[in-house]
C-alpha cells in the first residue's frame, strides 16, 4: 500500500538508483564477458546458466540478510526493501500516461507515450492500437510486476521476493529468441516461465473478481480465460491478458509488429478490436480494484498466520 501511495522516491533513485538497475548493471557486465558469438551454442547456454547463478546469488544473499536484521529499525529496512520491489505506482502513471496523451496531443504524443512501456514498433499502431498496447502491458504487468513479487514474498520472504525480480530482470535483458541471446538466455526464459506460472493464475483471479466490483463483466472475463489463455505464446501472460480482454469486452493481443518482425500471435476475449483513451481509464479502474484485493488478501494471510 505505501508503494501504491508513493512509487519509488525519485530523490532515492537519482541517489542510489533501483535494486533492478543493480541487477542490471551487474548482469549487464556478466553478458559482455561471457557471451561470445564465436562460442558454440552448449558453451553460451553454460555461461548463461552461470550468469544466472551468480546473479541470484548476488540479488538473494543481501535479501537474506535484510529480512532477519532485529528491532524496529530492521522491520523499517525490511519495509524499504520489499516495497522497491512491485511496480503498483510506477504501472498506473506510465498507462495513465497514455490515455492522457491520446485524449490531448492525439495519435503522435500516444504513440510516444506507449512505447515507454511495450517493445512493438509504434509507428505500426492506430489509436485503436495504441489503447489496446496499454491495456495489454497494464494486464501483463500486473501479473509479472505486482501479484508475482508479492507471490514471491509470502512464499519465501524478501530472499525469494528478490530472486524473483532478478529472473524477471534477466528474462527481460536477455531472454529473447534472437542470435545474441537465444542460447545465453535460454535459463533465464525457462526459469522466468516457471516462476511466474502461480502468479498469471492469481491475477486473472484478481481481474475478474475486480471486474465485478467495477461493474465491468465478470463472467466475460471467465469465459475469455477458459477460452483463450492457453492460445497465448506466452505461457503466462495470456491469463491476465485474456482476464482483461473478457471484462472490457475487448479483443487484446492478436498479430503485432516488434521492430520489423510481424509476431502472430492468438486473439484474447472476442470483443471489439476498437478501443480508445476510455477503454484504458476503464482498465485502470479494474486494476486499481485488483490491486486492492491483492492487498486484502495479504491482509486475510496475515491474520491467518497470526492465529
């Protein structure tokens, strides 16, 4: 809940930077030194496995250390250290970004604003595709960003929350299937595939049960589940993706351009294609609603766990 009030203070960041940054410039410098495009591919798949390790040790061993430290200056670091970890604030502000744009300045300012925050080629995309682009990394990161740290935290503590984000952060650097890091980053993908299996299940949960509060549709976001999930490329994100597709009565995903490459990719719900700046204030409206009964849910864990 402070993370959702706050984000992360931008006086810290300019200051120290993010805990993912670290991840990344450590990363980063392990790549350039491993991963050499002479090397055959079983010596780059071993280094990429190397990398990893050295990585999640490198994220989980100071994470571990700071979940045990005593007193309440140590629950105060704790609460530091666990709330840099979701994106609850950051995600809202980046996809309300958009709709702001396109309500404004038009199709040029949403095409800017949207690819902060998805990788496709936004010179392909109408303002119907702008809409949708948002709504889709809102829902993906919701499960990625938000209900998989939090998945992560209950289960094992910060040590686990972290690793968490450090596969996250390695499958989002280097897990692509491209020359460079199709063998390299082969761990990363897999692991990151398995990680955040629980959580895309937990999220289009929390989507419909959000989209019946909003008086958005529920059992449309059922049966786009049920329908369409598994079609996805993605073993995890066609979940809330599907989930929020089904409550906006939208039709999300589909063929999509990254770069210059055309990824045909299955339709999620069975809505309309047409979406707009409303349709992302909507989407908002559900995922402040999910992100409030992730919170309750914790809270109920909580007591429970207190007897």
């Amino acid at each position: 809940m402070l993370e959702a009030a706050t984000g992360y203070p931008a006086f810290l960041y300019r200051a120290i930077g993010h805990p993912v940054t670290w991840m990344g410039a450590l990363l980063a410098a392990l790549e350039s030194r491993l991963n050499r495009a002479a090397a055959p591919s079983w010596r780059r798949r071993a280094f990429g496995i190397l990398a990893l390790a050295v990585l999640l040790c490198a994220a989980m061993a100071p994470a571990f250390v700071l979940g045990y430290l005593p007193g309440l200056a140590g629950t105060a670091v704790l609460i530091l250290a666990a709330g840099s970890l979701p994106a609850q604030r950051s995600l809202h502000d980046h996809v309300r970004a958009v709709a702001a744009a396109l309500q404004t300045d038009g199709l040029a300012a949403g095409r800017r604003a949207v690819s902060a925050i998805v990788g496709r080629n936004p010179d392909s995309l109408d303002e119907a595709g702008v809409a949708r682009a948002a709504i889709e990394s809102l829902a993906e990161n919701f499960s990625d960003g938000i209900v998989a740290p939090a998945f992560w935290l209950v289960l094992g503590g910060l040590a686990f929350a972290t690793g968490y984000k450090a596969i996250n952060t390695a499958d989002s650097m280097i897990g692509h299937r491209t020359p460079r890091y199709a063998a390299f980053g082969w761990a990363a993908a897999r692991l990151d595939d398995a990680v955040n299996l629980p959580a895309s299940r937990l999220s289009a949960l929390f989507l419909v049960l959000a989209a019946a509060v909003a008086g958005e549709s529920a059992g449309g976001a059922m049966r786009a589940v049920w329908r369409d999930a598994r079609h996805h490329r993605s073993p995890n994100a066609g979940w809330p993706e599907a989930a929020m597709a089904g409550a906006l009565g939208l039709r999300l995903a589909g063929p999509r351009v990254y770069g210059d490459t055309l990824v045909d990719d299955a339709f999620m719900g069975d809505g309309r294609r047409e979406a707009g700046a409303a349709d992302i204030v909507r989407a908002l409206r559900v995922y402040r609603i999910a992100c409030a009964i992730q919170w309750l849910t914790l809270l109920a864990i909580v007591l429970i766990a207190r007897g």
